[in-house]
C-alpha cells in the first residue's frame, strides 16, 4: 500500500498494542495518539485531544492531514466520531454510531442476530422490577444480568444470588437478563469493510478476577491465542453462522458495518452461541493476537476503511503462540488504587510490556486506573509463551499490583 500517516484514537492497552504493530509497519511514516500514554510516547507523537469529541477529533485529523483514523475505543464510536470523521473526507476505521450500537445497547445486539438468524442465547429486555423478576424465573439458576449500555467490560454478572441479580439489574436501570450458556467462551474478530470479513485468529480471555474463574467480572485479566484444543474449521463456522449472517442484516438496514466487528462466543451443548458483540478490539485479547500477525496492519485496517478487503491476501501468522497477563491495581474491579510507583524491566527477546492504565508524575510511572500493565509472552507453543510472560512480570516492581497465575490454561 501507499505510505500513510496514521492517528490513533485511545489511551489502553489496546492502543499500545495496535500502536506497536503500526509503528513497526514500513508503510506508516508517522503515528500519532490521542490521547495514548507513556507507553504509546516511545513509538507515536501524543496529543491531549479528547477521543469521544468529535469536533475535536475532526480537527486534530485535519491538522495532521491523517490517511488514517483508527479508533480505538467504544466510548467514541457509540459517540459518532467514526461519523464526523468520515464526512469530513478522512479514512477511518471504526463504524459509525448506528451499527457501533451493536456494542452501545445488547437489546438492539439481540434484535439484528434475531433478524440475521444468529445462534445465541434467549433473552428479555427488563426495565422494571416486575420484568425482571419474571424473566429470572423463567430462566432460573445461573442467572445473566447484562446493562444495556456501555459499561467498560464490566455490566454483567453472573451469580447464583437471586438477591445480587436483582440489585444488578436495579442499579442498571434497562438491562438484557439471559439464558445462561455453557461451554468453553472464545473470541473472534473480524475486520469488516461494510461488505465483506476478514478472520483473526480466535482467543480466550479470563473475565474472572481470581485463579480458576473465582470472583466477579472484569473487563478481562488476560488472554491467549491460538486455541489448540479448538476445531480448525472454528473459525470459518463462526464466519458463516455469526459475522456473515450480522453484516448482511447491519446493510439491510442501510448501516454497514466498517471495523473490527468482535464475537465473544460459547461453544455450548447445543451448538455455537454468541454471548455478546463488540464494535472494536477487544482488551486483552488484542494483545495477544496482534502480537502473532505477520501481515502489516495498516494496510489491512485501510483496506477495511476504503472498502478494499476483497483485495487483501490471506492473513500471515507467526508460528506459536502468544499469552498476555494483565496486572492490576490493588482493589480492581472495585475502586482501585492508583498513583502506585511502577518500575518496568527491560522488554526481553520473547516477551514485552504493554501500558494500560498509566501516567507520568514527573518522570515517575505511576498507575491511573484498574487494569494497569498487560504482559506479553510469545513462545513455540502456548505453555511457552506462558513461561515467557510470567517470568517477565516477575521483574516488574509494582507494590499492591496483583495478577491471576492462571493465564493460559484452557478454561
């Protein structure tokens, strides 16, 4: 592809982690951040725009005569800075605000699958009491309470507590309560230019917060990739079923979906289900999966923004594996502690540190939010990489930091 200039929009660890693969692209001759953090400060030029501005983005886009715009959150997108960016002539990737509703609301996320013909759970939309209590009879134990809205990873619970499904489902106001689905959970996602997909490969996360799944949701303690245990034709099924089915309904209805289109999924008793859909990378797993991609990202994430996918080979992978262990604050998912001292090792040849929520305070690095540092390792296999990403979180001095030891066991 042509060289481009590229502005990435975001601040996590998902940014750091797509940052480090476009920056390692000989195709982008300048990479920009807004607002990014110290770790995107190494490899992109960072500006305090605010993301979820619009006006503020078109702007900041046009200064910097940007040939690409990569959002990176959700928060912008449910926003319509995808919106504003694309009627002002820029390239971007991100979907516009109508199909980032996908994410922004799980009672329109469950009437396109319904429309599309897409295996997922069955679910009510409760806005009171009364509602809610029926539709947890009428799906008992396990109960799966979802805010409707955006929630940062964290709008759901899962709990045998019929009382803390109820105060769930109270403090969200209009939520999706479901029918629980069992089986192993993986993650696909596709790079969609409106028409047509493009697969990566597929993932699992750890939602939990403690060893072996114990304690509530978070927004994700790590990941790992790819899944060996998986069927290979997984990730075509999931393509034809799940991603195919959703961009057809998304042109239907006269809003194309232009993105990263991600299907967290449970392969369950009864078939493959889809839990939820995301509208961007999902964090962690980005960090993992980026990590084993050979092909160069910006080519393919312009493709995706131009409607230009049917023109891209298939994807290259690195051999191996790839397992990301994130560190977090004391008191995460609750109210963390924030302001701790960080100390990093040096990157080593089979594993790196990504910076999530981090700041500087003066020249110290200090943690600013919950999910704080996401280790990467890779390896010939996923035991490898596992080895290689502990070791290295072993050298990082992060007082009250805490990590799940259990990354990369299937689960």
């Amino acid at each position: 592809m042509a060289r481009v200039k590229i502005l990435l929009l975001g601040s996590g660890g998902r940014e750091h982690a797509i940052g480090r693969s476009l920056a390692v692209d000989p195709a982008v001759t300048e990479l920009h951040a807004a607002p990014g953090n110290p770790g995107l400060a190494a490899i992109a030029t960072l500006h305090s725009a605010d993301p979820s501005s619009p006006a503020a983005m078109v702007a900041l886009a046009g200064e910097l005569q940007a040939d690409l715009v990569v959002v990176g959150p959700e928060a912008p997108l449910v926003a319509g800075v995808a919106d504003a960016l694309r009627e002002a002539g820029f390239a971007t990737f991100g979907p516009d605000a109508d199909a980032a509703e996908l994410e922004g609301s799980k009672a329109f996320a469950k009437d396109v699958m319904l429309a599309a013909g897409v295996p997922t759970a069955a679910a009510r939309v409760c806005e009171n009491l009364e509602q809610v209590e029926a539709a947890l009879d009428e799906f008992g134990a396990p109960y799966v309470v979802k805010n409707d809205g955006l929630a940062a990873g964290k709008g759901v619970v899962v709990t045998d507590d019929r009382a803390a499904a109820v105060a769930h489902a109270l403090s969200c106001g209009r939520v999706v309560i479901e029918d629980y689905l069992d089986g192993p959970e993986v993650s696909l996602f596709a790079i969609c230019d409106g028409d047509r997909g493009v697969a990566l490969l597929p993932a699992q996360d750890y939602k939990r917060v403690g060893d072996a799944d114990e304690g509530p949701n978070t927004g994700g303690m790590g990941a790992y990739s790819p899944l060996a245990w998986a069927d290979p034709g997984l990730s075509d099924q999931i393509m034809a079923e799940v991603i195919e089915p959703t961009l057809a309904e998304m042109r239907r209805r006269g809003t194309p979906f232009i993105g990263l289109l991600y299907a967290g999924l449970a392969l369950t008793s009864k078939g493959l289900r889809v839990v939820e859909f995301n509208v961007r990378f999902g964090d962690p797993e980005t960090q993992a999966v980026l990590a084993l991609l050979e092909t160069p990202l910006a080519g393919l994430l312009h493709a995706a923004a131009v409607g230009g996918l049917d023109a891209v080979q298939p994807l290259r992978w690195r051999d191996g594996a790839a397992v990301v262990v994130v560190a977090a604050a004391e008191g995460y998912p609750g109210t963390p502690t924030t302001g701790t001292p960080i100390t990093l090792p040096p990157d080593g040849e089979d594993a790196y540190v990504l910076q999530a929520g981090t700041r500087l305070d003066g020249d110290r690095l200090v943690s600013s939010g919950g999910r704080v540092l996401g280790i990467v390792g890779r390896g010939s296999d996923v035991d490898a990489a596992r080895a290689a990403a502990y070791r290295l979180l072993a050298g990082i001095d992060f007082p009250g930091g805490f990590h799940r030891t259990d990354i990369g066991v299937p689960h």
